[in-house]
C-alpha cells in the first residue's frame, strides 16, 4: 500500500493524491491548476485507463477540474462523492468543458490570421459528459466497502455544501492502516453549512495548509461591515461589484444581503437591487436550495421551517443571457453585482471590472481567496491599472475586501482540527498551500504538537505499511519569463522570515503584565538581534 504525490504540493491548486492498494489503484481529487504555477507537477504512476476509482473531497475546479481530461485519456473506473458534489459538479465540469472550447475557439482564429498552428481544448464538452456518467454518491458518516481490503467514510469538512474529509481503511496481508484525507477544511460558523467535523484516530494524516501561515482575526460582524460598504457606495450613486466563486461563496453572500435587506431602516439597501449575473452561480443557487437538509446548519434549518428560503429575497435578479450581462452595464442606477470568476481570471466578472474599476464611485468587493498571479490579487495589491480585453484599465474604484470571511479554516482552525485526534497519528502530510506556507505550518505541526511531518513535492512517494518514504518529490520550478528558481526561493524565504516576525509579535503580547526585570531583558534581546541584522 503506498500514496503517492501529485498535485497541490508546495502549491494551493490542482490538489491530487495516489493510492495503491489491495490491487486498485485510486486517485483522491484531479484538480485543474489555477493561478500561478510554481512547481512542475509529476505524471501519474499509472495510466489514466488504469485509475479504478477517484475520490472527490469537493467540487471546486482545483480539486475536480481535470477529470474531463482523464476521461479523455482513458479512465472508465468509478468516482465517489457526496450527492451534493455530484449534482454541483454537473454544472461546474460543463461549464469549465466550456470555457476550454471557447478558449481554443479564441486562440485559434488568432493562430489563424498569424499563420500558427491550431490548438485543442484541453478537453471538451463531451468529455465532460462522458466522465460525469461515472460519478455515483454516498451520505456523511456512513461507513462502507469500496472493495475487498478497503472501506470508505465521507464526513462533513464544513468548507462548501457537499464538501468531505474521506477517511480510507486499507487491509493488505494482514496489516490494517487508516489514512485520512482532510479536503480542505472550513471555516466554523458559515452561513449555511455546519461546521467541520473533527475526527478522532488515523495512522496517516493528508491535510491542507492554505491559510496555515495567518489568522483571520477576531470574527467580524460580516453583516455590519458589508452594511457599511453598500451604504457609502451605493449614497455616492456607485456600483458595489464582488466577484464570487459561483459555488460556495456567492450563496453566502446572498445570505447576507438577504439579512441586509430584511434588518434595515435605510430606503437606499431596503430598495436596492440585486443581480446575480453567472449562469453557472444561479444553476448552483437552485441546487443550494434543493432537498440539501443533511448539510446545513441548525440556523438555516430553523429558516426553511419557516417557510422563508435563506437565500432568495425581494430585488434579487438572476441574469443568465450575454444579453441581460451587457444590459447592466448600460443601465445608469446604482446596484449590487455578484459575478464570477471569483478571482477574476475568465467570465463575465471582467466585463463588469471593465465598465466599473475606472469609477471612483464605484466598490469592488473581495469577499475571497485570490491566489497568486491572479487578476483579484493583482487588484488587491493595489496596482494602478489592468488590461482588460486589450484596453488599459484605471483602477479609481474603491477595492475593498471582506475581512475574516473565508471557506478555510485559518492557523488555528488547522491547529484545532488536528489537534483533535486523539492519538496522534504516524504521519502528517502537510498540502494545498504556497511554497512557504507548508514550510512553515510542517514546522509548527513538528515543533509545537511534536508531530512527525513533512511537506512532500511532486512525485514523492510513502509506503503506508512499514510507515517509509520509497521515493522524494521533485522539486522542479515551471520556467517563466523573468523569474529564475532562484528569485522564486528568495521570497520563499523572505515569506518565513516574515512568519517569524510575526510569531514574535505574538510572544510579545502574550507576556504583558510579566515582570518588568524580565520585560527589559526580553526588550535587551529583541534590540541586540536588531542591532545584529539592521544594516
């Protein structure tokens, strides 16, 4: 029985883990890869026809985005998921089967009028089609048998409708071993949906890191802060743009606007109208809203009781024709505009961003995770311009970002969550985060709860049996214009000296009220250490 690494390593995207076992060999998550590509990601041990079942922890594209393509290259087996991922998966892989053949289409009448060479879709929609046929579904907490040697437990991971932490028990030759698989872990009080649930025993933990190097703060009043934001944007007769993840994010902020509106004494938001411009987000809001009772929490049950849908309220549009897009740019009143993609990188979301960032009266709203390389982040970061369908763009508009309000567990959510096995486990394999944020969280894992972990690269290898690693990954850097491996390694660097200061900071608050002989000789320290390396 060995894992093997593939993808989401060192990287927060494109998440896929190889098992072998009991003769199977079985994929958990094929992501596609989003945002900027650091490392280069191994092959596959094994054919694509060979993959007997994969295993689907959630439905975001970094995680399902490339079975199409598997399906392209072969793959008949079985994918297991929750229904809800299977249903939201539906819309999610046409949709990007999609975007693929509208891309190739794109590029090629380019390569056409410059005499290059065509190009193919990295998949199509029949593609997309075909692997969707293959998909079947199971319910939380419930145990069952894969095959002979392997059962199976989905259990809920409190990060998106659907989502699961999988819990895998292999028994080969006589030796028994769990292996766990967190997915990506949720935040605690969504709206919506439960909180992640914490699982007790394993042998091998395969857990992610996205935010393993911060914290989101103290919880903000999420309702209060986006009440402030569409007041002062929509009183200066502005737009109040967000681009949203079509599946998870934009239910939550249907959620909030929702309260917004049924809480406020101000004419401006009590008449303010709504559109959500995303055909893929309106088909994903109907399923949110369809027979999903085992996924959500006590509060939105206690809603539905009451006959009123938690997300659906009076001003709310759902524009799904170009048409109907194109119309709101036009229109002159002010509104509210959630679009996807939610880090702005394909979909309608850019055309909104044309027509608005060079407004000053206008907001744009994160209310998301903007990866590396990606255009949300570039925004967040403050550039003073972008171009957008071959036209620079002035960013004027206000940018403005949601605090604390995130779908993954931060530093110390990680921490509780695995903390809260009871032994602890043999192994812990740190993923899905940036280069240094794995670094860093292994680091924490090994010297704060004295864990054995490390961070593999692509193409490691473990035998989970003897509890060895057979193989290292590769730690090989994509090539890009104007960035070398070694200016790469240097921020890497730089992120952990940062982490340190960081952690420092927080040392030094935690030793308020300490006595003032050993406050002046922490304060001695801190200085000569400056001393040593302000130059």
């Amino acid at each position: 029985m060995k894992l093997t690494f593939i993808g989401a390593d060192h990287e927060v995207t494109g998440s896929c883990h190889c098992l072998e076992a009991c003769g199977k060999k079985i994929l958990v998550d094929y992501g596609m890869e989003q945002g900027r590509d650091v490392f280069v990601n191994q092959e596959l041990p094994f054919p694509p026809a060979e993959v007997d079942y994969v295993l689907i922890t959630h439905t975001h594209i970094d995680h399902t985005g490339m079975l199409p393509e598997l399906y392209a290259k072969g793959f008949r087996g079985q994918i297991i998921s929750t229904e809800p991922t299977r249903r939201l998966s539906e819309i999610m892989l046409r949709d990007c089967a999609y975007i693929q053949e509208s891309e190739a289409e794109w590029r090629n009448r380019k390569n056409q009028r410059s005499g290059k060479d065509p190009v193919e879709p990295v998949y199509t929609m029949n593609d997309a089609e075909g692997v969707l046929q293959h998909f079947s579904s199971c319910h939380y907490n419930e145990k069952f048998t894969l095959c002979e040697g392997i059962e199976l437990r989905f259990v809920d991971a409190g990060h998106l409708l659907g989502s699961a932490s999988i819990e895998v028990w292999i028994t080969e030759e006589d030796v028994t071993k769990k292996i766990v698989f967190s997915g990506d872990i949720g935040n605690t009080d969504q709206p919506l949906i439960k909180n992640p649930t914490y699982i007790k025993e394993a042998d091998y933990v395969v857990m992610e890191s996205t935010y393993g190097n911060r914290s989101h703060g103290p919880k903000p009043d999420y309702q209060k802060e986006l009440t402030e934001i569409l007041e002062r944007t929509l009183s200066r007769k502005g737009n109040v743009v967000v681009p949203c993840f079509a599946v998870g994010r934009t239910q939550e902020m249907l959620y909030f606007l929702r309260q917004i509106k049924q809480d406020t004494n101000n004419p401006l938001l009590k008449n303010m109208q709504v559109y959500l411009d995303s055909p893929l987000a309106v088909e994903a809001t109907h399923i949110f809203g369809d027979g999903m009772l085992e996924c959500y929490d006590d509060e939105t049950l206690e809603l539905i009781r009451q006959g009123i849908n938690p997300i659906a309220f009076e001003g709310l549009h759902m524009t799904t024709t170009s048409t109907e897009s194109q119309l709101l740019n036009s229109d002159p009143k002010p509104k509210v505009i959630l679009s996807a993609s939610g880090m702005c990188d394909a979909g309608r979301i850019r055309h909104h961003l044309k027509h608005n960032l060079w407004r000053k009266e206008c907001t744009i709203v994160f209310a998301g995770y903007q990866a590396e390389g990606t255009l949300g982040r570039q925004l967040q970061d403050g550039v003073p311009a972008v171009k957008l369908f071959g036209e620079e763009i002035e960013v004027n508009a206000e940018i403005t970002q949601i605090s604390g309000i995130s779908g993954h567990a931060d530093n110390a959510g990680l921490m509780k969550w695995i903390s809260s096995f009871e032994k602890a486990p043999t192994q812990v394999f740190v993923v899905h985060g940036e280069d240094a944020v794995c670094e860093i969280f292994t680091d924490r894992l090994r010297n704060e709860l004295h864990l054995q972990a490390d961070a593999p690269f692509s193409g490691a290898c473990y035998d989970l049996a003897t509890g060895q690693w057979i193989k290292e990954g590769i730690k090989e850097y994509v090539k890009k214009d104007n960035v070398t491996a070694q200016t790469v390694r240097r921020s890497v660097v730089f992120e952990k000296l940062l982490a340190a200061g960081q952690r420092l900071i927080k040392v030094i608050k935690r030793n308020e009220g300490g006595t003032n002989k050993d406050l002046a000789k922490f304060a001695s320290q801190i200085h000569a250490l400056c001393d040593k390396w302000d130059r």
